[in-house]
C-alpha cells in the first residue's frame, strides 16, 4: 500500500477538515461520537443474527443513501432479511420504495451462508482478513461496504469512502489521484484518511463520523 509522500503528511497536518475535526473533539458533538462509538461496541457483541441484519444494511446503502438503508433495515427487520424468500424479500423492498429491490434481495438471499461466520470474522485479530474475506465472498459488498459494516459492529481501522468522504478528501488534496473504483485506488485513497488518523491519533472509523458530520450535519450509523 502507498504511503502518504512527508510533503502531502504535512499538508494533511495543515489540512482544514482537521482543523474542523479538532474543534468538534473539544466540543458537545463529541459526547455524541462517543455514544455512537459505544452503540457500535455493543452491536459487535449482538448475536449472529444481529449482525447479519447489520451486513444487510450496509448492503443495501451501497449506491442510496444512508437514511433511505436504516428506514429499510427498519421496515424488513432481521427476521425478513434471514427468512422470506427472494420474491417476498423482493416485494417487501419495492414496498418500501427501495431502488435497486431486484439486485439487492438477491444479493441478501446469497449472503445468507455468512451468518455462522460473522462473529468470528467480527472479532478476528486481523481485521484486514475480515474485510479482504467479505469483499471477496459476498457479492454487492465492495470495500466500501465492508468497511461500513465492519465500523457499526465495533471495528475503527478503516475508512469508508463514501462520496461525501471522497467529495473532502479531493477539495483538500487536488494534487492527488482521489479515487475508489478498485482495490488499489481505494487502498490508495484510504491511506490518506488513515494518516489523517494517525496525526490526530483518532481511529479512521470515527474519523469519519467527524467528516460526515463536517459534510452533511448528521451522524449516522
């Protein structure tokens, strides 16, 4: 993985979204991040069932919004996400005005052999495994996704580039190849937000709780 060249650490050093960041750790946000970062915690010790509800949801965020993903995982609950069939699962979506119904149900259906294994992959002392596994085994799940997942269950060592995210990352650094649309460029690009982590000794997953609420006023799971 490339690393950050000293020229551009010391831009990230300098960068505003820092700035920002810092501001907001010394501020009431901050009793809000860490309440999130405790539900997070806790939702990593919920039961195999739990946590697939939660691979569901970040399923089903991936090209929609995360508000639109929480109000689906809502409505379909754990018990539809591990049961109904794909047309029923399929119907419940549509029902839902959710977009992508046809792929996703799918997607969901597929995923299904997974349950047993999450709480080991969730709890495995090489979080890059978990997510190279997950990435690599179920389908709709790119790192992005992963990374999401991962992050709501108690897992920080990531960044999840979204489009907001990606949207900074490239106003503060146009000198640099901003990207995500393959494993190297997403690699790449996260380092960037990893060593933005490291100079503010925060971990990239709740770094991006800061960012998010930086870019869009909300903190979302």
């Amino acid at each position: 993985m490339q690393k950050a060249s000293s020229g551009v650490k010391t831009a990230l050093q300098e960068a505003p979204v820092l700035f920002q960041v810092k501001q907001l750790m010394d501020s009431p946000v901050s009793l809000d991040i860490e309440k999130k970062r405790m539900e997070f915690r806790t939702a990593g010790k919920g039961s195999k069932e739990f946590l697939f509800g939660e691979l569901c949801f970040c399923l089903l965020t991936a090209n929609t919004s995360a508000e639109m993903g929480v109000r689906t995982q809502q409505m379909i609950g754990i018990d539809g996400f591990l049961n109904y069939d794909e047309t029923k699962l399929r119907d419940e979506l549509k029902r839902v005005k959710y977009r992508f119904y046809n792929l996703r149900s799918k997607f969901i259906v597929e995923s299904r052999w997974i349950v047993d294994k999450l709480p080991s992959l969730v709890n495995a002392s090489d979080t890059y495994e978990s997510r190279e596994f997950l990435v690599q085994n179920i389908r709709g799940l790119g790192y992005k996704e992963a990374s999401h997942f991962l992050r709501n269950v108690g897992v920080f060592d990531f960044a999840i580039l979204d489009k907001h995210i990606l949207g900074m990352l490239r106003t503060e650094n146009p000198e640099l190849e901003i990207k995500a649309t393959s494993r190297k460029k997403y690699l790449n690009t996260e380092e960037i937000i990893l060593d933005m982590a490291r100079n503010i000794n925060l971990e990239p997953g709740i770094l991006d709780l800061y960012m998010w609420k930086i870019a869009t006023g909300k903190i979302i799971k």
